[in-house]
C-alpha cells in the first residue's frame, strides 16, 4: 500500500479536471485554451514522471496500490496500480499528449478540441491503470466518445463513415468483453462468495478448460479490434486517415496499446491456461498481420495509410511477443508497444507537417522534399529507421527481443515474423525514396523547413528514439520483474496442472495464489 | 381491521397515509379541471404548470416519507384490505412517478406556452395517468392492477390525441386506443382465467397457493398467466406487441410522447415485475424462456429498425423498443438482482427518455412538425448547450460509460450472466451497438455544419486538418458558458462559409429562439444533470434500489 501522494489518481483526475476547466472557462480564447491544454498535460506528464521515479526497480508487483470502494453493491472499487508492464505506457501516453496538442496547428486552441483531448488522456491513462476490470472496461470505453467527435470535429473528408465505424465496430466488441468481465466475476463469486472486479484477486479463479477458452475469447474480441489484430483492423486504416493529425497520433500511439496491454494484463493474468492453449491461433494471427500489413502498406499511396498498415505489422509483432510466452519476448512486446507509440506518433506527425506544407498525403503528388528540407527530411529518416528496426535505434531493441525470445519457444513463427522485418523496409524505403528523393517541382519550390515550432514537439520523440536505441537498460530493468512474475504466474497455472482430457479439472488456486501475492 | 356494516358488506379499513401520494395528483388533478372549468380570469398556462409541478413534489415528498416508512425503523406493510403493498420497491416506483411528474411539467409549460394550447387538459391528464402508475406499483391484487392500468392508459389515449391541429395525433390517439383497449381485454381475461385457476386475484394469496399445491394440469393457469403477460408486454411495448408504439410516439404531441414513454413503462414494468416476480415466481421454469424469446425480438426489432428511421421521434420510439428489452433482461434473470437492476433500469430510462423528448420538442419547433432527422443539422453549433445536453443523453442510451444509462445497461447485462443467460446478455450488449449506430447519426448531425454550409471550403489550417469554418467548431460541445453568445457564433472573416451562412443562420437563429421556454430548458438540465452525476457517482441511486426490495 502506498501511504504517500496519491499519484495514480492525480494521473487520472488531473487531465479529467482539466478537460472539465476547459469546458467551464466562460472564453473561447484561442490562447487561453491551447494555454489549459499544455498546462494539464504537462503537468500530468510531470505526474508521471514522478511516478516513474517514485516506482521501485526490482519488484514485480502493483506499486502505488489505491482501493477506495466505488459502487460497493456491486463490488466495484476504484483500485488503482502500476507496474513495470503499465509504467512506461503511462509515460508514453503522458508525452504524446502535450506532444499530439502541440503538433495539431489552428484547431489546437479550439476550445471542444482541448477538451476533448484532455478526457482521452484521463481515459487513456485511466486504462492503464485500473485494477478493477469493470473500472478498466469503463475508462476503456471512454476513450470513444473523445476520439469520435475528435474525428467528427476536425478530421478529413470521410470523417463521418470513418468515427461511426470505428467507434461501432469497438463498441460491439466490447460487448463480449463486459459479459466475459461479468461471467467472470459471477464465477469467481460462485467460488469465494465475494464480489469483487479486482484483477489481483480475480486471478485466483478455477476456470474449466472451456469456461477459460470462453472467457479469453470474449476478452481477446475487445482487445483484438481495438489494437488491431489481423482480421480485426478493417476499421483502422480509415480511422487514421481521417483523424486530424493528433487523433492519428492518439490512436495509433496510445490508444493501439489498450488492446494490446488488455491482452498481456488481463488475457495473460487471468487465463493462463486459454492462453497456452490458444497461443499458437494468436502467434499465427500476429505473423499474418505482419506480413500482410507490410504487403499492403507497400501498395498504399497514401502516406497515412501506408502508416495505418505498417502499425498493423508492428502490433503483430506485440502480440507475437505477447504469445511466445518467454521472458524475453514479452519484455520485448512491452518494450515495443512503447517504442512503436513513439515513432509511430512521430511519423503521424511528420506526415501532417507535408500535409500543412502541400495539402496532400499522396505520394505521387510529393517528389524531392530532401533538397527543400533536409533537417525534416533527416528527422523523417530518423524515425523510418527506428520503425525499420535498424540498430542503435529503440525499434531494433523490441523487435529483437521478441523474435529472439519466440524463437526459444516458436521456431517457425519466428522465422516468419523476420520476414516482416524485410518487408517493413521494402516499403518504407520505396515511400521515402517517392516523397524526398528526386527534384522538386515547382510545387514543391514552397515548401518550407521545419519550423522551430515544429522542432519543439519533434525533439522528444527523437530524443527517446534514440535513447531508448542506445540505452534501454532503465527501462527494461524496470519492466523485466513484471514479466518475469507474469511468465512465472503463467507457467505455473498453466504446466502444473494441465488437466487430462476427459477428466474433471483439478483446482489450481495455489499456484494461482503463489504467482500472484 | 374490517369493519363489517349492517348490510353484510364488509368496508375496509382505508389507511389514507399509504395511498397519499396517489391521492395527492387525484386531487390535483382535480383542482387544476376545477380551476379550468371555472375559468373566472383566463390563467396562463404557467399557473397550471406551477400546480401541476407543485402537485408532483407534493406527492414526492408524501413518497419520500413513505420510503422512510417502509424503510427506516418501519416495514412493508399491506393496506387496504391487502389489495395494496407499500414495500421498497412501490414506494420507489411512486417516487419515481412523482419526479416524472415534476420534470414533465416543466418541459410541457414551454410547449403549451408556444403551441398556445391554453387550459389545464395537458397537466390534469398527466397526473391523472401518473396516478395510476403509482396504483399499478403498489397494486398487491390483480382488480386493482387493472384498475391503476385503465386510470393510466385512458389519460395517455387522451394526451395522445391532445394535438387537434395535426391530424396524426388524432390518428395516435385512436389507434393506442384501440389497440389499448384490446390488450386490456385480454389482460382482463388474463386475470378471470387465473382466477379460475387459483381461486383469488390477490397477489400474495395466488403466491402462496401456487406454493402450497401442485396441480396436476395447470393449463388454465398457464393460459391465464400468458394473457396478462401480453397485456403488460403491451403497455411496456415489447415485440411483437410493440406495432402501435411507432405511430403513436410519432402522432403525439411531443411532451405528451416523452411523459408517455417514462410513465408508461413505469407502471407496465412496476406491475409486471411484482406479478412474475412475486405471484408467478413457481412458475419461472414456464415464463423465462418465453421471456427470453421476447427480449432478444425486442432488443433486436428496436435496434434493427431503429437503424433505418429518419424521424428522430420515430427513431427515439424504436429506441425505446430496444430499451424495453434491457429492462425485461432483469426479469428474464428471475433474481432479485434482477429486479433491482429493472428497476434502476426504469429509473434511469425515464430521465433519458424524459430529457430527449424535451430536446425534440424544442427542435420541433412552432408546430410540432419539425422531427426530420435534417432538423437537427448543426444544431450544436447553433445551440451549444442544448447540443450538448442531447449528446449526453443519446450518448447514455447508447451506453456510454460514467452515464447512467451505461450502469443500467451493467445491472441488467449482470443479472442476466448471474442467471447463466449469457447468450442473452451477448446478444443484448451487441443490439446496443447497433443502436448506438442511430443515436450517434443524431449526434454527428448535430455537430456537422448547417445545411448552407455542406461544402465548406477546403481551407488548409496550419494543424493539417481541414478547418470547417473554425470559429464555430470551437462552439462544439463546449457545456457551459456559452449560454450568451452560443446562439450562433460569428464566422469568423477567414472562414468563407461565414458569409452564406448569414441569411439561412439568420432565420434559424430566430426559429430556434423562439421555440425555447426557460421551464423546458429546467426541465432537460435536471435529466442531464442526473444522467451524469449519477454515472459518476452511482452509489445513492445504486444503494437506493437495491434496498428497493419487495415485501413477497
């Protein structure tokens, strides 16, 4: 128990407050409101910051552990914990708020805009940190009604058709995971008599072979769309064409990791033996998104969708990690999921500084901005490498781990999944070779450098791009203990009491209860 | 207790405090047609108003001192010869009509005021039809239920009607009176057969006979018990009862259609759940998957057909279809989590219901003809607050989270998976979506731009995205403070699509303020207000119902 500040409810009220400020604050100065959004996200950001300071390297477990009873009829708590797995997803998120407000021109000081960024925060983060699954499943769906009207307000020209589906087709999904939530709950209450949505103790519940299959493919539905896993990403490449520049950034660098962090929390903790058993179904799900996301997104002449597909490749790669079941490999997942937030956020970004510059994310339309710009077109390079995988950069550190770590335990995946690595730099090579080489045309002859403007909110991306390529030490010592307990907690549910067919499962509280204390 | 006369017939002891709260809107109701009738000086309709509000918190706070009654320190009691209960779970129904009442009030002063529908009809109606809500909550005999059903549903025929001018109202009226009166024959006929079956119409009395003896054919039973299932699945406009609930939401005046939809449902729901709950509960093995049946056609005909509506009334009449079957989950589970979570359902639906109706009102504008979904184009930006109030409450139909209608929807979809429906509770949960697919057409047509404005000019912003007419988009959903200047925004002079806005924004600026009475606009912000603060913090409306038990 954390006796001291309260940091994990600051970090969800305090951007929640904020979105409230803005929405009171009787003006509509432009100023003003771009002045709330930078305060209250950099000082959630400051929060976190504290908090990952505060967070104690070596222990495995939740820290800063808040439980405050919410609506105790049904046995809902606000409980609240980070650890190493959710730690640095709540920093990233924390960064590319200020980042995405910053990198969104005129309509960044619209006053609904700020709001509405700053309740995704608190839903992001709330996410993240919740360890009552129905609080969790909440602040999950919150971050819908944000993201639809940032796309409705101030996306491109299929706005309408592409919020609608969005915000449907993750709203159906998560209807198999309320139910999963509550069955679940309903089972463990059966067992034990107590009512209760808290993970850590959810986590002992005996689950029968086909009660934990169920159950984790009600949960994995939710959790598959909205990260998405190939053949759930039907909604996304339009989702993040149509977002303004900051709803792509938010979207695919934030908000993909809640499908995937659902999926190492909650998929993992709670139905080990589900999952060892339906591995290989999500193993191969990844390796096919990989390759065919690559494939696509080297067709694409549309720069943003080009990203949209190259992320469905790079999530495959988290949920291969996620699968392998190795220490090694999950570190890796954890550690890309924020490593691709970050350069994915930077791409998003680039692309709408072309876009401001030229009115086009086409790439035909684009040729021979590395004469105009070479600073940007550096920066570009820069985080195509990192999205490639090239060493010395943060995405070669991910991509390693987890091919190394599946590749223990998945052979053949692995060497598929490498495949995708090819693939990745095939096309964006192909699209930076289209947009930057070659000779401006007179088009292009307006084409500005990067602002210092511009230089600003790009600095820390690049700044942790490179860091994280060259000295990923802090943060994977701070991620492996959590790993480590969750792989341990995984074997240990799943190995020591595989149930021969046909015969009745045997209990498996102890080491449902040993993996997780 | 019973007094028995001279003449052999027995005259029950009346405990007047127990049925106070039904008194008080009789009589209300009875001074407001006094006051019209005598129409000494022609009073405004805000007099009526005030009456018929100040009526509603009578009986609230008569409702309230019951609740603690039953509550705190005291118990459920019978009354009336037992042919009444006051337990938890009528008192919180009576409580419920009581607000109803209040809130309704407020949103018809405005529409009468503009319509200029002058008399006290509107409000002596409603509490009349409120009255017998509370009746049928706290009917512990099945005489009685069909009589707290009749004083409901013939004001209801009437409000339906109440718009002379427009001939679908007139249309609404006669056809929900009819097909009424049919469900009501047959929910007669219900009651003779059960009758024959049991030996008593008292609620209680059939409980502990039907747990005492086993019959051997309890086929009249059975019969019995289906005809008063249709006749309440018909007041609650459940599929495939549901056929007059379309034409008859979209025919009534819309204040009527909104008070209609909440009390409706409030006295449907409040019998329906005591009688399979309590009286039928032997037979569950019977009912649930009749019950079941029934739910998944209604949650899907709602949303399904909901989906292809282009009259935001219309579409709001299927929605509530749909949300008739979230509330019949809760009785399906056969728990008393599963009454509890009906009744939070009910409370919760009423606000909603209560709240959108009053928007469209507004929007339908001098007339009351204006209810294309078209209507509603851009008006977010025209109306900023009112926009907004609309967004939260379609978007807690459709479920959203820290709204009430997401906690609703939690409660039944829980009770149902503690029952082991869970196919039931997946199908539900996905209708929702599908649901949610109208109410966000709603939304999104709200905040797009106004008709002149379609083709805004593709400006290219310095943030990359296409700036629609920029000023105004910073109106979007903005909850307060704009009440002065949000009627509608000044296009800034770099937004070309200002300037055609001009005479078309003109028109609709005085449309739109023309149409909006401050009591309507008390009216939609206390339903908001309660869908959101209570989303956020749940707990007295959670720990509310849930000791809202029953006393059988």
């Amino acid at each position: 128990m954390n006796t001291g500040f309260p940091y994990l409810t600051v970090l969800v009220l305090l951007p929640a407050g904020a979105a409230l400020l803005t929405a009171v604050l009787p003006s509509r100065s432009r100023a003003l409101m771009r002045a709330v959004g930078w305060a209250g996200s950099l000082a959630t950001l400051g929060v976190a910051v504290a908090a990952t300071v505060a967070f104690s390297s070596g222990d495995g477990n939740f820290q800063m552990v808040t439980v405050h009873p919410w609506i105790s009829a049904l046995g809902i708590s606000w409980a609240l914990g980070v650890d190493g797995i959710s730690l640095f997803l709540v920093l990233m998120t924390a960064v590319l708020f200020p980042v995405a407000m910053g990198g969104s021109g005129r309509h960044g000081g619209d006053k609904s805009f700020v709001a509405w960024m700053l309740l995704l925060e608190a839903g992001c983060l709330g996410s993240f940190l919740s360890l009552d699954l129905l609080v969790f499943f909440l602040f999950f769906e919150l971050t819908l009604v944000p993201v639809y009207f940032l796309i409705t307000g101030w996306g491109y020209e299929r706005r309408g058709y592409a919020a609608t589906k969005f915000f449907l087709y993750t709203l159906g999904a998560s209807a198999f995971l309320l139910v999963g939530i509550l069955s679940l709950v309903g089972l463990h209450a059966q067992q034990t008599g107590v009512t209760t949505f808290d993970v850590r103790q959810l986590a002992s519940t005996h689950l029968t072979g086909t009660e934990g299959v169920l159950l984790f493919l009600a949960f994995t539905a939710a959790f598959a769309v909205k990260a998405p896993i190939f053949p759930f990403h039907t909604w996304s490449p339009d989702a993040y064409r149509e977002s303004p520049a900051a709803g792509a950034v938010v979207l695919a660098g934030v908000m993909a990791k809640l499908g995937t962090y659902g999926i190492i929390r909650f998929d993992l903790e709670l139905f080990p033996r589900a999952v060892v058993t339906l591995a290989p179904v999500l193993l191969t799900l990844g390796v096919i998104g990989i390759i065919y996301g690559g494939i696509v997104a080297a067709v694409q002449r549309d720069l943003k969708r080009l990203v949209a597909y190259s992320s469905l490749a790079h999530l495959g790669f988290i949920v291969v990690g996620a699968f392998a079941l190795t220490g090694p490999a999950l570190s890796g997942a954890v550690l890309q999921m924020v490593n691709h937030g970050i350069y994915t956020a930077a791409l998003f970004l680039l692309i709408a500084m072309i876009y401001r510059r030229l009115g086009s994310f086409s790439t035909k339309d684009l040729t021979g901005l590395q004469r105009k710009a070479p600073v940007l077109a550096g920066i570009f390079t820069l985080t195509m490498l990192a999205s490639i995988g090239v060493p010395g950069l943060n995405g070669f550190v991910g991509e390693f781990l987890i091919l190394s770590g599946t590749f223990l335990t998945h052979r053949w995946w692995a060497v598929a999944a490498t495949a995708g690595v090819i693939v990745a730099a095939i096309y964006l090579l192909w699209a930076y070779q289209q947009v930057f080489h070659g000779t401006p045309t007179e088009k292009e002859e307006s084409f500005t450098e990067i602002t210092w403007r511009e230089g600003l909110y790009m600095a820390p991306l690049v700044g942790i791009i490179v860091f994280l390529g060259v000295f990923p030490g802090p943060v994977l010592n701070r991620i492996t203990p959590s790993v480590d307990r969750l792989v341990t907690h995984v074997e240990h549910v799943a190995h020591a009491n595989i149930p021969a067919p046909g015969q009745p499962v045997v209990a498996a509280s102890h080491s449902a209860n040993g993996g997780n204390k | 207790m019973i007094l028995a006369s001279a003449t052999g017939f027995a005259v029950p002891h009346i405990d007047y405090t127990a049925i106070l709260p039904e008194l008080i809107l009789i009589g209300g109701s009875l001074v407001l047609l006094a006051a019209g009738a005598l129409n000494v000086r022609h009073l405004p309709t805000r007099v009526y108003s005030l009456l018929s509000g100040a009526t509603g918190v009578a009986a609230l706070i008569a409702g309230i001192v019951l609740w603690q009654k039953v509550h705190g320190g005291g118990h459920p009691l019978t009354a009336v010869a037992h042919s009444l209960v006051i337990d938890g779970f009528s008192t919180a129904f009576v409580i419920l009509s009581a607000c109803i009442i209040i809130v309704s009030s407020a949103i018809a002063d405005g529409y009468l005021r503009r319509e200029g529908i002058a008399g006290p009809e509107f409000h002596a109606l409603a509490l009349l039809g409120a009255s017998g809500a509370m009746l049928m909550a706290a009917a512990n005999d099945f005489i009685v239920i069909f009589l707290g059903l009749e004083i409901m549903s013939i004001p209801l025929y009437v409000l339906a009607a109440l718009d002379q001018r427009r001939a679908e109202s007139g249309e609404a009226g006669m056809k929900y009176f009819v097909l009424g009166a049919f469900s009501s024959a047959i929910f007669v006929y219900g009651i003779a057969l059960t009758y024959g079956a049991t030996g008593s119409t008292n609620l209680a009395q059939i409980a502990g006979y039907l747990a005492t003896n086993v019959s051997t054919s309890n086929g009249l039973l059975l019969a019995g018990a289906g005809l008063l299932l249709v006749g309440f699945l018909f007041k609650v406009a459940a599929v495939p009862f549901h056929m007059w609930t379309p034409d008859v939401y979209q025919g009534a005046p819309t204040p009527a259609t909104g008070f209609m939809a909440a009390i409706a449902k409030v006295g449907g729901f409040a019998a329906l759940l005591r009688v399979f709950f309590s009286s039928f509960h032997s037979l569950e093995a019977s009912w649930q998957p009749i019950l079941w049946v029934v739910a998944v056609l209604t949650l899907v005909t709602g949303a399904v057909l909901g989906l292809v509506q282009r009259d935001v009334k219309r579409m709001l009449a299927y929605s509530s279809i749909n949300h008739a079957g979230f509330i019949l989950l809760g009785l399906q589970a056969a728990s008393r989590e599963g009454m509890s979570a009906s009744l939070y359902y009910v409370f919760v639906y009423a606000f909603l219901v209560l709240g959108s109706f009053a928007v469209i009102t507004v929007v339908g504008g001098r007339g009351d003809t204006s209810h294309a979904i078209e209507s509603y184009r851009g008006l977010a930006r025209r109306q900023p607050l009112l926009g907004f109030g609309f967004a939260v409450l379609l978007l807690a139909q459709a479920g959203a989270p820290f709204t009430t209608g997401f906690l609703g929807k939690l409660y039944v979809v829980e009770a149902a998976v503690r029952s082991h429906s869970y196919a039931l509770a997946v199908i539900a949960m996905l209708t929702g979506a599908v649901a949610a697919a109208f109410y966000l057409r709603v939304v999104f047509v709200m905040y797009s731009l106004p008709a002149g404005e379609a083709a805004p000019a593709m400006a290219l912003a310095d943030g990359g995205a296409l700036a629609t007419g920029t000023e105004p988009a910073a109106a979007v959903a903005a909850p307060a403070g704009e009440s002065r200047g949000g009627v509608l925004v000044a296009a800034p002079p770099e937004a070309p699509a200002g300037a055609a806005t001009g005479a078309g924004g003109g028109l609709r600026l005085r449309a739109a303020s023309l149409g909006i009475a401050p009591s309507t606009l008390a009216g939609i912000a206390v339903t908001v207000l309660f869908t959101l603060a209570l989303g956020i913090w749940p707990a007295p409306l959670f720990s509310f119902v849930h000791a809202a038990g029953l006393l059988f």
